[in-house]
C-alpha cells in the first residue's frame, strides 16, 4: 500500500480540482452513491457504475412486501408493467417517444432481436452488414451470426485504433448494405459518434441504422427522434447505475413496429399471453419486443439511478463530463506522460464519452497496482489500456487529481513491478 494517499495539495492541478468541486452544481448528487471506504477513488462507472443508496431499500421491499406479503398479486399491483414504466422514464434521456423503449433482456440479446429484425425485411440485395472495429466484440459476435442467418456478409471497417473511421464507413455504404450498426460511444477509446450524420448518411443508401448506446446513455444527449434512429440498444448498469447484470432496454422507433418482427418470440411478447394460445399473435406496440418473464429484483433496482440522472439533467451532466475528461487529460500531460503513458482517447472532449483511455507498455500490472496498492478502481483492456470512468453524479475533480498522482508514485517506486504475475478473470 502506499505510503501516501492524498491529497497532494503541492501537486499541479490540486487547487484548480478543489475550486472545482466547490463550484459542482452536481456536487449534491455525489452523497446519494454508496461509497464505505473513503479513500477509494472509483474510476469504473463506465463499467459498473456505484449503488445508489435509495437501491437497497427498494430491493428490500421488493423482497420484504411485494414478494413476502403481496406474493404472485404483485405482477397485477406492478411487476407486469413494470419494464414499460421504466422504458417510458428512459426515453425521454434518448429523444424518444413514450411507448418507444422498453426494458428488456442483455444488451447482446437485444441487439441480436433488432438486427435480425431488420436483416429480415431487408430489401431484396441488401444482405450487408457495416460495423468498425472499435464496436464492442460481442456486438461483433452478433452482427456476424446475424450476416450469416442471412447468407450475408459482416465488413468490419478498421480505425486508426481511437477515431471512429466514418469516412470509411460512408465509402462502404451502398445499395446491398442493409444494416449499419454501431456504439455510439466506443468502448475502447470513448470516441463519441456523430449520430445524426451517420443516420442520414445510411439512410440515403436505404440501409437500416441500429445504434449500441451502452457507453453514452445517462452522460451523453441523445436524441433519437431529432436524428431519426431507427434501432438502438443499450444497457443500465453503467452511468445508469442500475446495478450488475440489469437489464437493458430496447429502442424501436414507433413507424417501424408494426413492420419488424421479434426473432425471439416468447410469451411477454404475445396479445394474450395468459389465454395460452399454441400460436403466437405478436401484441401492438414496444412490448412485442420483449421475450421472457424479467428479474423483477434487478428491473426494480434500475430506477433510483434513473431518477437521478432525470433529476441532474443530461446537459449538466455532459457539461462537467467534458471538464472531468479536459482536466484528466491535462493531469495526464502533465504528471503521466513522461512515464510511459499514452493518450487512447481523442484530445477533443466534445469527441469523448466520459472515459479516458491510457495505453503503457505495463498497463496490467499498473492496473493492479491502482487497485491493490493505491486504492484506485479502473479497468484494464487488453493488450495495453487503463480506462478512468468519470461518473459526473460521483466522481470529483480532486478524486482525478488524487488518483493521478497515486498513478505516478506507483510507477515511480515500482509499485506495479510486484504485480507482474497477477491474474484475474475480470479486468
């Protein structure tokens, strides 16, 4: 452990971080977050954003009322409606109509329903799929089971390892895509896509547009309706903050669900589902995009994060995160750069999520010097990244500051060199 944790008031950058956070307009936010040691600084929001504190007690009554006492009555009391009435609560974060987002199942599997739905009432031809290689790998994994259901063909268009390639992407386009799909924040580097201009730039060769929004939802203005998405996804456990393994929602714009059908048809998706009809009748509307009976416990946990991010606003919210991101990079230029680190994420902020990536030659053991040594949670990707999660509802300017110099003193004294055979199953 180190000897020294912080604050380093004598550090570059300290009284600008403390000036900071005392001028937050979101710095109220920051006690709703569950947060038992005070010396831990948590950089993995992007990852698995912190408990809210309001989740434990709903979860408690979930168990202790509506299951205990209420018992199979509570799908009647709000159990069966409850994924629409948080679709219905996210939409408005998305530029969506009420009646266009549903809760429902993983991202993966979401991603899955609307990019087989779209492959099949492609028009005739149309039997390509376009992705980059920034999408994250299990989207990839999916696009390319999808292209080949079809008898088509998955392009994977390389980037320069950061950027987005969009002027790639738009030369590949042409009258046999179908389907263009990416994350509008990327995992890797945090490079934000223009999501209008890449719409419009598929719609104009007919093709199908379907968006992960994992990265972006709750820190990032989306706006599906102005930028006329057809098809997203994306999940809650990030800067939603709705807790591990919660389940994603959906969005469908509302001219196009009568038209695509479900791959995965299930009985949540039926008109009548408790007349138990051997034949499947798709119900109208969001739901019939749904498959299967939802965890209740994890749907219901979802909705204090969500209630924050509404109550913050997403333009306060993008407004410090474009901050937190300037000043890390810039504590990066000046405390980390000199060591070996490497800038993985654009240098423009209104081009970043609200992730920074750093590449270093030791990045996994540094990694688990951070956690083990300095008491700082990031996350570490293969074969040489550290990403640094800045959740504008918790993270402060001083938990930057104190985390980068806590980052250089463990490299300085070798900390990370005690680490160099550690192994872990998640990173």
């Amino acid at each position: 452990m180190l000897s020294d944790l912080g604050p380093y008031p004598d550090s570059a950058g300290h009284d600008f971080a403390v000036q900071s956070d005392a001028n937050d307009p979101l710095r109220q936010f920051r006690g709703r977050y569950v947060a038992s040691d005070p010396d831990l600084i948590y950089l993995d929001g992007n990852s698995l954003g912190r408990a809210p504190a309001r989740a434990g007690g709903i979860v408690d009554s979930v168990v202790r009322t509506e299951w205990a006492d209420r018992l199979i009555q509570s799908w009647n009391d709000r159990w069966w409606d409850l994924q629409l009435t948080l679709g219905d609560k996210l939409a408005p974060l998305v530029g969506a109509s009420l009646g266009e987002v549903i809760i429902s199942d993983s991202t993966t599997v979401n991603l899955y329903k609307l990019a087989m739905a779209a492959m099949s009432t492609a028009g005739k031809g149309r039997t390509r799929i376009v992705t980059d290689d920034l999408n994250f790998p299990s989207d990839i994994y999916i696009l390319e089971s999808v292209a080949q259901a079809h008898g088509g063909e998955l392009v994977v268009v390389p980037s320069d390892g950061i950027h987005g390639p969009w002027e790639e992407i738009t030369a590949t386009l042409d009258h046999e895509t179908a389907l263009v799909s990416l994350s509008h924040t990327t995992f890797q580097s945090g490079y934000t896509y223009d999501m209008a201009a890449i719409t419009q730039t598929a719609h104009a060769v007919g093709a199908t547009v379907l968006w992960d929004c994992s990265h972006s939802v709750g820190v990032v203005p989306i706006d599906f309706t102005a930028s006329n998405v057809d098809l997203a996804v994306g999940c809650t456990y990030k800067y939603l903050n709705g807790g591990p393994g919660s389940p994603a929602f959906l969005y469908v714009r509302s001219d196009l669900q009568t038209t695509l059908q479900n791959p995965i048809t299930g009985w949540w998706g039926h008109r009548a589902p408790f007349e138990l009809d051997l034949d499947f009748e798709p119900v109208k509307g969001i739901r019939r995009f749904h498959t299967g009976t939802m965890p209740i416990l994890s749907l219901a946990a979802i909705e204090p994060g969500l209630d924050d991010v509404i109550t913050a606003g997403i333009g306060a919210i993008r407004a410090k995160s474009e901050l937190l991101t300037w000043f890390l990079v810039k504590q990066w230029r000046t405390h980390l750069e000199a060591l070996g680190f490497g800038l993985a994420s654009p240098t423009h902020p209104d081009q970043r999520g609200s992730h920074v990536a750093l590449r270093h030659s030791q990045a996994w053991p540094i990694n688990r010097a951070m956690i083990e040594d300095g008491k700082v949670v990031p996350d570490f990707r293969a074969p040489d990244t550290i990403r640094l999660g800045l959740a504008p509802l918790y993270t402060g300017f001083v938990d930057i500051h104190t985390a980068v110099q806590r980052m250089k003193h463990i490299v300085e004294q070798g900390f990370h060199l005690n680490h160099l055979d550690d192994q872990a199953t998640v990173t």
